[in-house]
C-alpha cells in the first residue's frame, strides 16, 4: 500500500518538477499486462542520489527492490524499509570497514527477494558523483550475479543509463536509456566459450572481471559523457558523449516568473532548507523533490480552503494558476 501510493505520488509530481522525460529503447517483454514475474536486476548509473532509484521506478510497470545505506537500517525503521519500500542494506567501507562483511548477508536477502520473482536496482559505480560520465565499477554488480546464479536464479540483466540536465532542482529534463536485455546463464555460457583455453569450469574471479567489462561497455553506450552541463545539453560544441545529447529545454520566462512569484512562499523556504541539510552532499536534488512531493498537495489544499473561506468559490480561480503555472514553468531550462 505505502509502495503504491508513492509511486502515484510520484508520478503526479515528476511532471511538475522536470521539463521532460525520455524513455529510449524501452524493453518490449514490459510492454506486455501484466509483466511476467522472474528475477530481473537492472545495472544503472548513479548520478544523483535517491532520486535515480525513485524516477526510475516510477517508470516501471512492476515493483523494485533498491539498495540503501546500511548504516540508515535502524532496527524499527530498517524494518519499514523492507516491508514497504524493498530496500536492503549495503555497507561500503566509508561507513565503518567493520560492516562490509554484512553485506554477505544482503547477497542472501537479495536471492531470496529475486527468488519470489522480484525486481532489484542495482547502482553499479557504488558511489554518487554529480558528473556526466561513467565511473569505474567496482566488483559488487559482479558478485550478486555469481551468488544468485550459484543459488540456482537465472537473472534477467538489463543496464540502464540515467542522465539529467543538472542537478540543481527543479525545470530540467532527464532520460533513461535501457540496454539489452540479457540472460545470467548466457553470459556465463558466453565467458565459458571465451576462456576455452583455461581448465575446469568458469572461475568466480574470472566472470567478475568480465562481467564488469561488459557491463562497462553497455553503460558507456547509455550514459551522457560530457566534461560540464553546456556540453551534456548540447549548448556548447565538441560534445565528447558516446550517446546522443541531452535536448536543452524550451525559454518560457513569463510562465517561471509567474510561478515563482505564486509559488515564492511555499518553494523558497523548502529550498533553503534543502539547501542548509545537504551542503556538503549530492542530496540536495533528491531531499528538495521529496519534500516537493510530500508537501504540494497539503499546500495547494490549504490554499484552496483559505481561498474559498475569504473569496467565495470564485477564488478557485486562482488556485487553479498555481499547478498550472507550475506545470508550464517545467519547460524553462536553468538553475533555480
């Protein structure tokens, strides 16, 4: 139920926040209703934080499991997280060294979530770099592959690039680009027959080095590569991406300047707080549209009751400017 009235929420408000989503190469088995049920685990990018897992499962046409900081898996709210929302935790060693063996114990968590045919992202860079690029992967993909296909699961791997125009709130436009969909055992089929010169059976230290090769040259077809924001939307010439470039959004100043000044009470005061609680971090983005979503709809219903208490229904008429200038001010590309 908490899953389900998010991704509404969610749905609802990305079209308020963002000028545009693009969806490319979309893959056909989801076009299906429903969905059919198996273990998928989607390898995607990670450039901005908790709003990556969020857009992209507002997109998909069945749950998805994520992946969280260990260290926010308090016994009572680690609880919430995995009922409600599939999360699992990961430990990294910048969060205390002391943890990282835990993360065995996700891998097995995981392969009983995918066994009952759950869906799970995985953010392969395993770190959150604001950047128009892919960083190297480190093994931990890798390794949830090996554990689930040595517990008997056959994942469904697809990649998944994600990019956005900037990462400073809200009117910009972002897009997914899916890869290939592909099987675990063909992959492993496929490493086999390359190291047919090697004996025994395909070793675990062998498939993650190949894997991690793979997946890096399916990513870098999918993800924007760029050395600043001008270039990423194609503003600037010599463009260094290897997939097409983000399409810079259209100039409507007169709808943002309304919408600010309508809005400048309710938005300026959330944005400054956004701003205080995550310096120093790439959570802004993400904590200032979660607190948008959460609150908007409180605040336009407080509105339209302290309007149709001093002016009649008549002031639902101005009430009706504000989703709406919202809505047309999505299309103005720049920094709020």
């Amino acid at each position: 139920m908490v899953y389900r009235f998010l991704y509404a929420l969610v749905g609802w408000c990305r079209v308020l926040y963002f000028s545009g989503i693009s969806v490319h190469r979309w893959p056909a088995a989801w076009t299906k209703n429903p969905v059919a049920s198996r273990p998928r685990m989607l390898c995607a990018n990670h450039p901005s934080s908790f709003l990556d897992a969020v857009l992209v499962a507002g997109y998909l046409p069945f749950p998805l499991g994520f992946l969280g900081r260990g260290d926010a898996f308090t016994p009572r709210f680690g609880q919430f997280l995995r009922q409600h929302l599939h999360m699992m935790p990961v430990w990294r060693q910048r969060e205390g060294y002391v943890n990282v063996h835990r993360n065995y114990e996700t891998f097995a968590e995981a392969n009983r979530y995918w066994a009952k045919g759950g869906s799970l992202i995985i953010f392969s860079e395993g770190l959150c770099v604001q950047e128009w690029k892919l960083r190297p992967l480190p093994k931990g993909s890798a390794r949830m592959v090996w554990s689930a296909y040595q517990e008997g699961l056959d994942l469904e791997i697809v990649p998944v690039g994600i990019n956005y125009e900037h990462f400073h709130g809200p009117g910009k436009s972002a897009d997914f680009r899916f890869g290939s969909t592909v099987m675990a055992s063909d992959l492993i089929q496929k490493f086999q027959e390359e190291s047919q010169g090697e004996e025994g059976p395909l070793r675990e230290t062998v498939f993650l080095l190949r894997f991690n090769r793979w997946l890096e040259e399916e990513l870098r077809n999918l993800v924007v590569h760029a050395p600043n924001q001008a270039v990423a939307t194609g503003l600037e010439g010599g463009t260094e991406t290897s997939a097409a470039p983000l399409a810079p959004t259209r100039q409507r100043w007169f709808f943002l300047t309304l919408a600010r000044l309508l809005h400048a009470p309710y938005y300026y005061p959330i944005k400054h707080f956004a701003q205080k609680a995550c310096r120093g971090t790439v959570h802004f983005d993400s904590v200032l549209f979660a607190i948008l979503m959460l609150t908007y709809p409180l605040f336009l219903l407080i509105v339209a009751l302290v309007l149709v208490w001093t002016l009649g229904w008549i002031g639902l008429v101005y009430w009706v400017l504000l989703p709406a200038t919202a809505w047309f001010s999505r299309y103005v590309s720049t920094n709020p």
